[in-house]
C-alpha cells in the first residue's frame, strides 16, 4: 500500500468520495479530514448519504470514486481495497449488537488479540472507565439500554482503533439517560485518541458532541465547520431551518433594499427585482413590552418595529411561542419567549428584529 504519511497528518482523510446506486449517486465527492481525538459528525436528513459514506470508511461497503486514508496509508481507493478488519477501526451502532451468550467481559474481549492476562487486563481498565466494574459476569439481558450502551463503548474502544465509526448509537436510549451517557462517551474517546465520525440526524446532539459538523444534503457536504460558526452563519435558508425554527420574510430587492415589516434591509449583492428571504430565528424575534401602545420609534440595532396581532400561543415548558400575523403585509411570524408567556388570540403587540441575526438568501420558489 502506498504511504501518504505526514507528521502533523490527520488520523483520517477522506477525499471525493462517492457512491451510486441502480445509477442513483448517494454519495458524491464527500471529502473530510478528521485528527486524533477529534469528533467529526454527519449531520443531515434521513437518505441523505450519512450513514452510506460511514459504511466505506469502515470497509463494509465499496466506493465507486476517491479514496480512504487512515493513517497515511490508503485504505481504499484506486490502489485497493483493505477489509474492514485490517484497517483499524471501531464501530458502534444504535442497535448495540452485543452477543446474547456471552458475558459482559466476554463481549468487550471479543476483538482482542494477545494472551489471556493481556485481554483480561484490557477489559477489566475499560469496565472501571464507562462505569461498569462489578458487571464482568452479567449477560446482556440482564443491563438497561444505557449499560448495554455502555458495553459496546467498551468492546469498540478495546482494541484500541485508529478511527471510531459510531452510527447514531444514542438514538435507542431514554431521553433522560442520553445526555449523561453521550458526555461520558465524549470524555473516554477523547482520551483514547481515535479519530472520530460520528453520524446523526439531530442538530442538538451534533451541537453537543462535534469539533466540527459536516452538514449532509443530498449526498453532497453543504456545509463544514465548527458547530458555532455553522449556526451562526448557515449557507442557504435549509441549512438554518435544519438547527432551528426559522421566520422567513420574504421581499424584493430594488436598489441594493428591501421593503420589510420591520422597515428596509440592506440586501447587497441581489440583483434589482430579485426575491429574497429574510431569515429569523424566533429567539431573535422580541417582543416590545415597553413600547406596547406607544407606536414604533425606531432604534440602530433593532430597526423599526412592527405591529402584530396574536393567532395563538403555546406553553413548551422553558419557552413560550407566540405566533402573530404582521398588520404589514399578513404575513405570519413567530417569536419564542423565555418561561411562560400566553396572551390572548386578537391582542396587539410590537414586534422587533435583531438586524445582526438576519440571514439573507435568494428566495427559491
């Protein structure tokens, strides 16, 4: 196999990777780079390529195009094609796919290599590190969902891979479980080192866990970067509305301007006559309890505000959401207010917009 080894290389380099189907491309020219100790995750739709380009970095499934390099050493591409069990990497899956018959201590040894005391020593280090001393003996029936999670943590961390391939393996457990245990698994695989690529379709557990986000559409890396800056600075109006509730309002571009509720936005680089989406996220959309009944008066940040009238609003637990329709142009927008906040349907309020968390797109029909 052909070496490209670099000192300061990243554990895992994946280049233009893609993949067909009955003609259909799923993956197509994926690219990544993933160091040690890193959490790189996949983050998009059902169907969109996630879990197919995890699949050809583990080697379970072959690529049509690009190639794999885990530690300089190309492990898939125009030179060849490594089994999975020789390139190095661990896998974990939402199913946990522990072996019924055997005991806890029998699972985690399982891809062990090396004489007994070696293996059993290994086992025993992982146990006390996911919290699971005192468990050797137990089968796995006889664990929760979050033990049994944990166990597979172990057996895939036990022979020490290169890369870790985790393919939404949160998704089976309690809500009330899933926060400790993925901050748990963050610190132990952080301290072992592996290059990690972890695949999910929920932004909050990408947010959590990830170094960096790759964000999935159609096959296609839309988007890649720290998950705050992928936040705060999404490409395209889907790539907001995929973290989070968006408002859209939507206008014409004339003259580098656009006409709004809240007054006129500056929309450079759209050409004259062009449609544009303005785009809020409802934590940025405030209500205006002091101006309430005083009239707009506009302000740098905010701009002018804008009269509403309440359609509804609903109690969610830590926030309210409130949706109004914009005396403006009918339009509906929605806010998110802070603990509990219920007006009636028909009450009149002011409406204002933090400028500096407005995301402007071209409109798509």
């Amino acid at each position: 196999m052909p070496q490209y080894a670099a000192r300061l290389a990243p554990r895992l380099v994946v280049e233009h990777l893609s993949r067909s189907f009955s003609g259909q491309k799923v993956v197509d020219d994926v690219c990544l780079e993933v160091a040690s100790g890193q959490v790189t995750c996949l983050l998009g739709p059902s169907g969109c390529g996630k879990s197919t380009t995890l699949r050809m970095i583990a080697g379970v499934e072959r690529l049509n195009g690009g190639r794999i390099i885990i530690d300089g050493t190309e492990v898939a591409g125009p030179n060849g094609h490594t089994p999975p069990e020789a390139r190095g990497v661990g896998l974990m899956f939402q199913d946990f796919a522990l072996f019924p018959h055997l005991t806890v201590a029998e699972n985690v040894a399982f891809g062990l290599k090396g004489d007994r005391s070696a293996k059993a020593r290994r086992v025993e280090e992982l146990l006390e590190r996911v919290n699971l001393h005192g468990f050797a003996a137990k089968h796995p029936h006889q664990l929760s969902g979050g033990e049994q999670q944990r166990v597979a943590l172990a057996r895939a961390l036990a022979p020490r891979p290169k890369v870790m391939l985790m393919d939404e393996p949160f998704s089976g457990l309690d809500n009330r479980l899933r926060d400790g245990i993925r901050d748990t698994t963050l610190d132990i695989l952080k301290e072992e080192g592996a290059a990690v690529v972890l695949v999910t379709h929920e932004p909050d557990e990408a947010m959590r866990m990830a170094d960096e986000i790759a964000l999935m559409r159609a096959g296609r890396v839309m988007q890649k970067g720290a998950p705050y800056n992928v936040y705060n600075a999404p490409v395209d109006k889907a790539a907001a509305a995929f973290f989070s509730d968006i408002n859209v309002i939507r206008g014409i571009s004339r003259g580098a301007l656009t006409d709004t509720p809240f007054g006129a936005f500056l929309t450079p680089g759209h050409a004259d006559g062009a449609a544009v989406d303005i785009v809020i996220r409802p934590q940025h959309l405030k209500i205006d309890f002091d101006r309430a009944g005083r009239g707009p008066n506009p302000t740098p940040i905010e701009g002018t505000p804008a009269r509403g009238t309440v359609v509804r609003a609903r109690y969610l637990g830590r926030e309210s959401l409130v949706e109004f329709r914009m005396e403006f142009d009918g339009s509906t927008l929605t806010t998110s207010v802070p603990g509990v906040f219920l007006p009636k349907a028909g009450t009149a309020l002011w409406l204002m917009i933090r400028r500096d968390r407005c995301f402007v797109f071209p409109a798509k029909a």
